[in-house]
C-alpha cells in the first residue's frame, strides 16, 4: 500500500505579525481595479489572522495574482455587476 505525501499548511506555526494572533489558511476572493476594469480572483490560498483579519499570501500566490491582473492569465468567466450611485 502507497503512502500518501502529507500535505502540510503553509502558514502552520506562524503568528500575525500585529497581534501574534494565530494564522489559518483560507481560500479567499480577492478584488483589483485595473485599468479601469474591476477584476475578481477566487479561490486565493490565504493567510488569515484568527484574531485581527490581516491577510498574508505566500510568494506564489502573489505571483499568480500578478499573471492575472497582468492579463497574462485568462479569465474563467465575466460577471456583470450592478452599479448605483448616491
């Protein structure tokens, strides 16, 4: 019988840099104004503060973040958002 390769949490072990509260990780959206254009990106692997909220992301999320808002990835679907004004 194979073993199966753990899989161990990213941010297992750390603290927030702001309230020593303890990092989860998450799966997050996160949203960019670029060029004008509102963007969305789901399914973010994030570091979340238990305590506080602060969000951290590890480099390559980063980087995948960036190839998005950089238009080198191409988007799943587009959404249609209603606007108000007051």
């Amino acid at each position: 019988m194979k073993k199966r390769a753990s899989t161990t949490n990213f941010w297992e072990g750390e603290r927030c840099e702001y309230c020593n509260g303890i990092i989860r990780e998450k799966k997050t959206e996160v949203s960019r104004k670029v060029k004008g254009k509102h963007i969305l990106i789901e399914n973010v692997p994030t570091g979340v503060c238990t305590e506080c909220g602060t969000r951290y992301y590890s480099a390559s999320v980063l980087k995948t973040i960036e190839d998005a808002t950089a238009g080198r990835r191409k988007a799943m679907r587009e959404l249609r958002v209603p606007v108000y004004s007051l």
